[in-house]
C-alpha cells in the first residue's frame, strides 16, 4: 500500500508522534511506500498559525525545522531503501499562499523526490483551520462562497503551473468548512448548489487545473483525511472525482495522516470510493528507479483488492 501525504509532531505543530513512530506504524501496517511531505516553511510571521505563535515560533526557527527535517528524512530514506519491501520517498507540502511562497519551493527541489501542491490560504487567510477563519476568507473575497471558490482555484492554478506538482493535494479543501448559506448568486442553498450547472465559472476553473495536470503527468491524491473530518468520502467529492476520471486524471491514495494513528486511517473507505464511486481499473503511486530518479507507477485496482493489507479494517 501507498501514501503521498504526511506529517509528523517532530516537524509540524499541529501534528503528534514523531516522525520515526510515523515510519514504524506504515510499515507495521503493510505499507511498501511512505511519502514523508512536511509543511513548507512560511516566509512571514503573519501567516504562523496560532499553536505556533504559542510556542514563540518564528519564520526563522521554522526555517532551522524544516533543514533538520530534510537531514532527518534524508538519514531515513538512506537506511529503509537500502531494504527490500519499503521505500520511502521525501517531498514537502506547498502552502500555496502566495506567488512568493510558490516560488520558494525550488530551492528544496534538489532535496527532495516529490512535492504535494496544496493551496491552505486565500487572501493570506487559512481555508481549512475552521470555519471562523474559512467566514474571513469568504469575507476578504467579496462576501460570497462563489467568489471564494474562484479565488481558491486561480490560486492553486498558480500552484499547479509555477510548479506542476507530483501530487495535486486535496483538490477542492476548499469545501471542507462549507456553511449551507443562501447563495445570492443563485437563490440555493450552498447544499443544493451544483458545481457544473450553477456555477459554470468555478467549474471550468476546475477543469482548467484538472486538464492541465493531466497534460504535465501530475496525479490527483483521494485523500482519506477528508472522512476523519467528517465527509463520508475522501477528497475530491465525486463531482471532482468523476471529472478527474474523465479528463483522463490518475489516482494516488494519501492518508495525510497526522499522528500514527491516523497511517492508513480509513483507507477501506477510500477504496469502496475506488471501486463503487469512480470505479477505477489503476491507481497509481510514485517510486524510485534504480538511479533514484521518481517515477509515476501504476497499480491494478483487481489485483491490489486482493492485498492482505485490507484484513485490518474487518
């Protein structure tokens, strides 16, 4: 099995559990690939989260973090590739703030075998650490969820095409703290409020990003992080989904898990979602070849169905 997407309370505030435990449980939990994607450091004090601020933490002091966390990943990948059956992969989360921030990622790009490009902010407001500062963002954007969804989606196209990412990260977190307001725009509820009819601007913004990962070769994370928060399915929501699949968009699976507990959360979940929803003949997952140069490989869904590793979730 396969992850993309994680984080470790060593590298991360918001996390738990160090980065080693992290390691251990994947491969305890039948894992042959580990993607070790800490979180970018922001370039202003301004953008800190408030666990941060707590701590006395600066831009600098998570500079010093995240070298310590490459010279770590780099000490884990060294000594677990070196094994047979588990491959460990180094990349980072993009934050996606801002063009300066996109742009700092490249001096990481001889460091690392991948990157997951995210977008957590718009307007310089975080979209996912609750619904008060999602309200703000919506706020700063004009008032309305239409217009925040807009600007979410040129913001990750400049995430997209500045960068073009590995793995495209939870593709619409935009929804995630969602209030079932009245759209002024439609007269709907946000609930009742379909993407393609209702809001053909913001759904051809998403089949703008949509096609061109799949003209670059990026592939789209179903990310299980989405259940744990409360979704009944992984990002993307099948509207997204069903569009991916039909552009011709390949799957990874990530469990952006956050503390070890969370290694494989729900992943039995995500693959009904695979098999029922999307109804996938390949999944796809990023390896290393023989000269450590990453690769896209492709899994088959029949095959990988019959793992083993599904005999945890029973």
């Amino acid at each position: 099995m396969y992850s993309h997407h994680s984080h470790s309370g060593d590298y991360v505030e918001h996390a738990s559990g160090s980065l080693e435990t992290m390691i251990h449980t994947a491969k305890d939990k039948g894992f042959v690939q580990f993607c070790l994607t800490e979180h970018m450091p922001r370039l202003q004090d301004r953008f800190l989260y408030p666990e941060e601020l707590d701590k006395g933490m600066t831009t600098t002091s998570l500079d010093d973090r995240f070298d310590k966390y490459l010279e770590h990943a780099a000490e884990i990948k060294k000594r677990e590739n070196a094994l047979d059956g588990f491959k460990i992969l180094i990349g980072l989360e993009v934050e996606g703030i801002d063009e300066d921030h996109i742009k700092a990622v490249e001096k990481y790009r001889p460091l690392i075998d991948m990157c997951v490009g995210s977008v957590h902010f718009v307007k310089g407001i975080p979209i996912d650490f609750n619904e008060e500062r999602w309200r703000e963002a919506r706020e700063a954007c004009g008032g309305t969820t239409r217009q925040l969804y807009k600007e979410y989606y040129e913001l990750q196209y400049k995430v997209l095409t500045m960068l073009k990412p590995d793995v495209v990260g939870h593709i619409d977190l935009i929804r995630l703290f969602r209030v079932d307001d009245l759209d002024p725009t439609t007269g709907k509820t946000l609930s009742e409020v379909n993407l393609e009819k209702d809001w053909p601007d913001v759904w051809g913004l998403i089949k703008r990003n949509v096609e061109f990962v799949v003209s670059y070769g990026g592939i789209f994370e179903l990310n299980s992080a989405a259940i744990r928060k409360g979704w009944d399915l992984p990002y993307p929501k099948k509207d997204v989904g069903l569009l991916i699949k039909l552009a011709g968009g390949k799957f990874c699976l990530s469990d952006d898990s956050h503390t070890y507990d969370q290694v494989g959360k729900n992943y039995h979940k995500v693959w009904e979602y695979v098999k029922t929803t999307l109804q996938l003949d390949s999944v796809y997952y990023l390896d290393l070849d023989s000269n450590g140069k990453t690769v896209v490989a492709e899994a088959n869904v029949a095959s990988l169905s019959s793992s083993l590793f599904w005999d945890q979730y029973r």
